[in-house]
C-alpha cells in the first residue's frame, strides 16, 4: 500500500479538529491557524481564540498545479494545497511565522491568490515575525512584535490583561508537561512507546491544546534508540517507517518535535516579555541558527536521549540543513555514534518502503543480527 495515502487516511488529527469546531460552536470563539512553531500561542489563547496548527497530511498539488512555474518550491505548494483543498475550512485566521523561511513565500502566494480573488475563500492572513539570538535590541522587537499580533488578530479589543495571559500560559505549560512525560516514556529503558505514538500525540496537541495530552499505557520495546535529525514537514510517515524497520525514534531536532513544545516559560513578572523572549530563544536549528550553534544544540540532544544511533533525513530543499550534515557527521563520529544519512528526500512520492529497507540493513550492520 502507498504508505503516504496510508498515512492521510489513518486521520490522527479528525478527533482535534472535532473538537475544535465544537468549541466555537459552543463558545462562538475564533479557531487561528498557524504555520511555523514560533508563532505564539498563549497571545491567540489569552485573546479567547483558539491556536490551530496546520498540519500537512496530503502530499498533492492538484489545487495550485495551474499556477505552478518550472522551478518553484514543492514544499510550498504543497502547504498551499493543504490550505485550499477544504480540509481547513474551519479557520478563522491565518498567522504565519517567518521561520522557516518557506512560510515567507507561502504567506505572499496566497496573500496574491487572495487578493486577486483566485481563492476569496483563503482566511484573512497575518505575518508574524520573530528575530531569534539575545539582546535588547531582538529582545525589543520581538515584544513590540507580539503586541502587534495581538492587535492583528483582535484589533477593537484593549491590549491583553496579566490575568488572561497568566491563565493562557498556565494551559499550555500542562500540555508542555505531559509532552515531557511522554518524552520520558520514549526514552525509558526499555521505551516505552514508539516516537510515532509521541509524535502523534504531540501532533494533537499542536492542532488543539485545549485538549490536553494524555500519555497511553505504556508497550514496552528492546529495539534500537535512534534519533531522529532533519524533515519536519512529512516527519510521521518517515517515522513509521524508520520505525518499521525494528527500532524505536526516541528524540529528534524539527520544529514538531518535544524538544521545541517544552521549552518553558515564566509566568513572573511582564508576562507577555516572558513570552516575547522564549519564542525568541528558540531551540537552535538549522538556517535560523549559526552552524556551530546548531550542531552542538544536536549533539547536546543526541546524547542526552541516549541514542544509540541517528538518521539523518533532510528534505531535498532544505539547503541549510545539507551544510550542517559535514559537522554533525563529525562530531557524532567523535563519539562513535553511528550514522544514517537517507540523502535529499523528494517532498512528494517520498519512497518510505525504501527507506524501511534501507534503515534495516543498516540496524542489521550495526548490531550484526535482525530484530
């Protein structure tokens, strides 16, 4: 079976989405879409709307095919196609982080195609950008950046009260400690559940996170820890199938990743600063972060999930991802880490039975017996 038509029809994410609906059926709140994983979600929940994170489940382009050029991004026009093939009817606004970099592009073709009328359907859009790195000077200009976002999406409302913003941050931060809780289950000894399940979870909170996070009864596993480094947009069909092959994904470094839905926040003092400043800070990544940044921010993550080994699976135009790949090879090598690199994967008709067979024999190589 087409595993990436096998992923779109298991629907991890209907259960978030129905009760998303239901919310402003009951509540006649606002459901805000977003892309990228620096947009705020405490402002969208504190202005009593509720954060909706796009999600790419369908790898087609049948929506934006007539407006495509030779050489343009199938990342992006895959996101595109996400955002007019229906399936996200049911939001209100659209905010888009300027990291990564592809939401920029995404952001301005379907502020045209809306603006033109090709889609008058699209949701009104909002660009939300956010400098990343210390100073007073990024510091400043993310806080001022957030207080704009909240006039964007809620211009005739006065700006945000401590009190609302305290209890928006005190949600999310349960849901941030039942990711962690899941993070523990993943990496006990044995694991105790799958990175797919970790990632699907952590997927529902992101679309819906006033649902909370529930950790499941754990299914113990002896099979190999590996980490997971490099595509975040088709990140769980490559987990089911690297996890297919006989081992257990139990950390990795995308933007979907428990590593970025933990970093906390203080509730003390200016509240949305505190805010301000942790999305600034963000965890070290590729193309956001200096090359040495990011390799260390890896190695720190590697080591401490106790990988046993690390895939590296970088998306075919995520350039700055493939610098970074010569000084992470080198830098695990130091350790005798063992390594995977996949190569460029296609962001569409991705080969995933491939990649299984590929990732066994190279478990079989390093452990020198089968699961």
């Amino acid at each position: 079976m087409d595993q990436v038509a096998d992923f779109a029809a298991d629907h991890q994410f209907d259960d978030a989405i129905a009760q998303a609906i239901d919310w402003r059926k009951r509540t006649g709140g606002q459901i805000v879409g977003y892309m990228g994983s620096d947009v705020p979600i405490e402002i969208i929940l504190a202005l009593g709307m509720l954060p909706s994170r796009v999600h790419v489940s369908r790898f087609a382009m049948e929506k934006v095919a007539r407006c495509r050029e030779m050489g343009d991004s199938d990342m992006v026009a895959v996101m595109a196609n996400t955002l007019l093939d229906g399936s996200h009817d049911f939001i209100d606004q659209l905010v888009f982080g300027n990291s990564p970099a592809v939401n920029v592009a995404l952001f301005h073709f379907l502020r045209e195609r809306r603006r033109g009328r090709i889609e008058p359907d699209v949701p009104r859009l909002i660009f939300h950008e956010m400098h990343h790195g210390g100073g007073l000077p990024v510091e400043a200009f993310n806080l001022e950046s957030c207080r704009r976002l909240a006039m964007a999406l809620a211009p005739d409302r006065a700006p945000i009260g401590k009190a609302a913003l305290v209890e928006a941050l005190a949600c999310v931060e349960r849901g941030r400690a039942a990711i962690g809780a899941l993070g523990a289950m993943r990496r006990s000894d044995p694991p105790a559940i799958s990175g797919e399940m970790a990632m699907t979870l952590i997927g529902q909170w992101w679309r819906n996170p006033l649902l909370g996070v529930e950790c499941p009864e754990p299914a113990p596993n002896s099979r190999r820890r590996i980490f997971y480094c490099g595509e975040a947009m088709a990140h769980l069909p490559y987990y089911r199938a690297i996890e297919a092959a006989g081992c257990t994904i139990v950390a990795e470094d995308h933007d979907w990743g428990e590593h970025v839905a933990t970093r906390p926040v203080s509730a003390g003092g200016d509240v949305l600063k505190s805010i301000a400043d942790s999305y600034g800070a963000f965890p070290a990544r590729s193309a956001r972060s200096p090359m040495r940044d990011y390799i260390a921010a890896a190695f720190e993550r590697v080591t401490s999930a106790g990988a046993e080994g690390v895939i590296l699976c970088g998306n075919a135009e995520d350039q700055a991802f493939a610098w970074n790949v010569p000084g992470l090879r080198s830098v695990l090598a130091s350790v005798n880490v063992p390594i995977l690199d996949l190569g460029p994967q296609p962001v569409v008709d991705p080969d995933f039975e491939d990649v299984t067979a590929t990732v066994r024999d190279w478990l079989d190589a390093i452990r020198g017996e089968r699961p």
